[in-house]
C-alpha cells in the first residue's frame, strides 16, 4: 500500500509532466489536498512529505485539524466548501483562501467579518459552469456584475475562477468546461484590469487534472488519490 508521501510524489510528478506538455512555466501550477474527513494525522504526514495547502469544505471539522496542526510552519489553509452565512465570521479568519463564493451577500460578510490585522482574504469565484440546478455557483453571466462589487470590498482579494465541471462528461465536453472557465477569466481581466491579479484558475481534480492543467488551471483539487477513497462523513 502506497503512503501519503509516495501519493504526493507521484501526484507532483502528474502534475510537472502536464504542465511541461502544455507548455506552461515549472511551478506554475499548485497542489491542494482535498483533506475533507481525514484524519489531522493525515495531514500530518502530508506535511511532512511538503504539502502545505489544505482545502476543508466542512467548517467545525476544519477548525478542529486547524487547531490540532497549529504546530506547523507554514500550512496554508483553503475553504472549498458551500459557505452558510451564520458561517462567515469563523471562514473569515480561520482560512486564508475561500474558492467557493458564489453571491455578493457573502462576500460582503467575509469582507465585514475579517480581522484587520489579517492580511486581505483569497477569494475565488465559483461558476456554475454546466448550469446545473444541483450545483452552487454563479452563472457566467452574473460574473462581472459580481466581481466588480467584490473588488470594492476592503477586506477581500479577488484571485480569480472556480469550478466543479458536471461529472461523467466525456473528455472533449470535460475539457470545454474548463476552456469555458479560462476564457471567462481572460474575459473578466479585459473587462475589469484594476480588479487585482486575477491569476487563478481553481479546477481539475484526481481523474481529470491533465485536461485541467491543458486547459490553463493554477490549482488542482486533489483527494482521492493523496489519501485514497474518503469514508462517508458521518
């Protein structure tokens, strides 16, 4: 059976040779660990192999492995999950990346709720980018609108895109989805060039972080095959 540190390895390994098939600079695009219901000592010997980005979708069980792991330099923690509003004070300052803010009421708090000594929150916008009824995320066409209201909010940083593509699409709709995703962020640096970097794409995850990379994602969303198939949260 394969270590945690073996599964880093080899991720890594994925993810320079796709991003030297595509032609794109070495160091250009980042691993986070999905580590949604593992164990802090997982993320323990994560740590230790290098990773350092952590991406928690369940807030109570983040802020116990947060407070379990604070003995380490330099973990870098990442909110993924659906965000509920009586929730934003606690992802505010506990993380320093959220991907997943889909409407501006929550921007708004996040923005509000952060501490001042805090530097700027990371924010991503998530896309609903197949329109799924199921799926949380903003429709392409609210982008602008949305990114333009958040890049007035003093407490926030406006990073860039993210997206969950539907599942089992074959490789060539998987693979617009995420072109879709890029080009709506070239669209929104045009439209917007004082809203910040915007030099982030959040998309691609185990089975699909080739395409992903091809397609221009800067973080890939990886679980499965760090820590192997997760246990149903009880």
């Amino acid at each position: 059976m394969s270590s945690i540190a073996d599964n880093i390895g080899s991720v890594t390994r994925r993810i320079q040779k796709a991003t030297l098939k595509a032609g794109r600079p070495p160091g250009s695009v980042h691993l986070l660990a999905v580590s949604k219901t593992r164990a802090a000592e997982d993320l323990r010997e994560a740590a230790a192999a290098g990773q350092t980005a952590f991406g928690e979708n369940y807030l109570q069980e983040a802020l116990d492995k947060i407070a379990a792991l604070e003995d380490l330099p330099g973990i870098d923690w990442h909110f993924i999950g659906p965000i509920q509003s009586n929730k934003t004070r606690q992802i505010a300052n506990a993380f320093s990346w959220v991907h997943s803010v889909d409407r501006l009421k929550i921007a708004c708090r996040l923005s509000e709720q952060r501490n001042s000594d805090l530097p700027p929150l990371n924010i991503c916008l998530q896309v609903n980018i197949n329109e799924e009824e199921s799926k949380s995320g903003c429709s392409l066409e609210e982008l602008e609108g949305l990114a333009s209201a958040i890049g007035e909010l003093p407490n926030l940083r406006l990073r860039g895109l993210m997206a969950i593509p539907a599942p089992n699409q074959p490789e060539a709709k998987l693979r617009a989805s995420f072109r879709k995703l890029a080009n709506a962020l070239k669209t929104l640096r045009q439209a917007q060039p004082e809203a910040g970097p915007l030099d982030t794409l959040s998309m691609g995850m185990s089975g699909d972080m080739e395409t992903a990379i091809e397609e221009g994602a800067t973080w890939v969303r990886v679980g499965t095959a760090l820590f192997g198939k997760r246990s149903p949260k009880s």
